[in-house]
C-alpha cells in the first residue's frame, strides 16, 4: 500500500522535500504538492 503524501510551503521548500522522497522510492502519483511564494524567473 503506498501512502499519500502532502506537501506544502514554498516553492524551494518543497522542491527539497519531494526530490528526498521520490530519491527514497516514493511515486509521484503519491505525492501531492501545494506551492506558495514567488514563482522561478
């Protein structure tokens, strides 16, 4: 069973966060995101 996953906070906070998890062999359909702040120019 692969749990769902939610992450939420700033653009590079969660950049961090969901690379550690798929790098730990989690699968993106398992990983729900949320981003806030400035976006990347």
């Amino acid at each position: 069973m692969n749990p769902l996953i939610y992450v939420c906070g700033s653009t590079d906070f969660v950049e961090t966060v969901t690379a550690g998890l798929f790098a730990r062999g989690y699968s993106p359909p398992c990983v729900r995101t949320e981003r806030f702040g400035r976006p990347k120019i």
